[in-house]
C-alpha cells in the first residue's frame, strides 16, 4: 500500500479492515485507529493472533452482524450495521460499520473490506432525545399530581374510539362529594394527597380495559370501551361510589369523601366525542344536584349507589 494511502487511513478516526469471509472472519488487515476504538493493537487482532475482532462483537448483536454481513455478500450489496463492540477495559461502545465484499473474476468473495466507527456519542444524544421526547408525552398527556391519564389522553381515546375505530363506549363522569371542604379544613396539600389517595383507588376498582382519567380539580373520568352495557356501567359506579366513600386518613386527617356520577352512552347521545362529554358532565351535573353518592343516567334515571 502507498505510504500516503496508509498515512491517511491511519490518521482518519475510525478502523479500515480486510478479512477473510471464514469461519472466524480472519482479519487480513486493520488500520491503526482499532487501538483508539478497542484499546487492542494491531498485532493482537490481525491474522487473530490473540483474539478475533469478531469475538468482540457484544453476544446479543452477533447473529444480526453475522446475518446482514453474509445476506449482503450473497446479494453483491454493501452493508452498513451498528452493533455494541467491547473494549479492553470491559465496556461495551457503539460502533457503525459499512462494508463491501471484494470478488475474484469467478465471483467468489475473497475479502470483506469496510471501516469501523465509534459512534457512542451520537447513541448517547439519540437516548437522550428518546428520553426528552417521552417526558413531554408524558407531560402533555399524563396528570402531574396523580399520575393517571388528563384530559388530552382521555379526548383523543374518546375520538380516536369513536371516529376511528366506530366502537360504542359509555363514559363516567365523576366529581367528588365534600372535597371542597378537605381543602377549605386542611389545605391545599392535604387535598392533594387526598386526589392521589383517590386517583389510586380509582385505578384499583376500574378494570384494567378501561382508560381512567383526571380531568382536572376533583374530576374524573373513565372510558368503558370493552364493556359497555348499562346494567355493568352502572355497577361500576357504585363500585367506585363504595370505594371512594371508604374512610380516608390523609397526613394525619381523617377526610369524608362520595361521588356523583353521571353516565354517558355514544349508542344514544351522540357519537361524537364532544356530544358524549356533554351528555355525561349534564347527567353528573344533575347528580350533583339531587344529593350525594348518587348515579345519573343520561336518559333520565337517576339511582342511589345501592343496588
């Protein structure tokens, strides 16, 4: 190899390779930089004197190295992989490798030559994006106090539900009784805990098929959309009326709470997300008004939390 050639692969970051298509991908050649990228030198990896460079590939990404490299050698297409290598001091890297095989005039692969790169940094900003963006989902559609899904989730389920998959769904909507009284007598942070104690035992009593949601203040919501017969969605109202209205002690108070509900149906008050909301907050309104732990059904029922 000219001098010049060698000098600049040498001085480019990164490895430039030649191996043998074998059984152990015998290196044929490696430029300098596989010292910077492995910790290992020249002389330990070149005709695998000591060890292979393959045998540094992590165990987990072997088969898909292996695959790619041969599916790419049989189609006459280059490859281009990233895979985690491990360093001499014991920690794994995250590397970029393009390569081509290299045929003789009967079409028979005699060498793979490509160039290997660290590419850890820009893994290490790609998580953190990752990160980033499930932070500002998680703000946009996730309640910060209670943790549960907020309004924007529960809108878009509704639609998405209705619009998209023309499901019918029922919607609970519930307020609490006597929560203003918990803020007035204890305070604002007594009456948060008091939402988590409740979003917690919301969560508890409302079956895992069903989305559960704080809409704001001391409402919330929850979407049946796998069960939405009348008899059941009104059952689980007064399962929630029962569960909510158990003694609460909360920092060392004990606090009194009841639900009023209202339930809405999309078969009967409209399929549209906004006319299922409206159906439901004006039968919970109407709960409200008549008294305490009590069930509004949008067609005009209204029922005690007994059964």
């Amino acid at each position: 190899m000219p001098i010049r050639y060698k000098e600049l692969m040498n001085n480019i970051p990164g490895v430039f390779f030649r191996c043998a298509c074998d059984e152990h991908w015998t290196m044929r050649h490696m430029s300098e930089g596989v010292e910077a990228l492995t910790g290992y030198g020249v002389n330990h990896i070149v005709g695998n004197k000591v060890f292979s460079f393959a045998s540094l590939i992590h165990p987990d990404d072997v088969d898909y190295v292996e695959r790619e490299v041969l599916d790419a050698v049989e189609s006459h297409a280059s490859w281009n992989l990233e895979y985690r290598l491990k360093r001499r001091d014991g920690n794994y890297i995250w590397v970029s490798e393009q390569g081509v095989g290299i045929y003789d005039a009967n079409n028979k692969v005699e060498y793979l030559d490509g160039f290997v790169a660290d590419i850890s940094e820009r893994k290490r900003i790609e998580e953190a994006l990752l990160h980033s963006e499930e932070r500002i989902r998680e703000l946009a559609y996730y309640d910060s106090l209670t943790g549960l899904p907020n309004r924007n989730l529960m809108f878009e389920t509704i639609t998405d539900q209705l619009e998209i998959l023309y499901r019918s769904v029922a919607l609970l909507y519930i307020d609490l009784d006597r929560f203003k009284a918990v803020n007035d007598s204890f305070g604002h942070d007594v009456g948060d805990e008091t939402l988590v104690k409740v979003a917690k035992r919301l969560q508890q009593v409302v079956p895992k098929d069903e989305l559960v949601a704080r809409i704001g203040g001391d409402e919330f919501m929850v979407l049946c959309r796998s069960n939405t017969d009348t008899d059941t969605c009104i059952q689980l109202a007064r399962n929630i009326i029962d569960q909510v209205g158990k003694p609460l002690t909360v920092c060392g108070n004990a606090v009194e709470l009841g639900a009023s509900i209202g339930i809405g149906f999309s078969d009967t008050d409209g399929s549209s997300m906004r006319a299922l909301i409206t159906s439901a907050d004006n039968a919970m309104f109407k709960a409200k008004q008549a008294g305490m732990n009590l069930i509004q059904i949008s067609n005009g029922y209204l029922l005690n939390k007994a059964a």
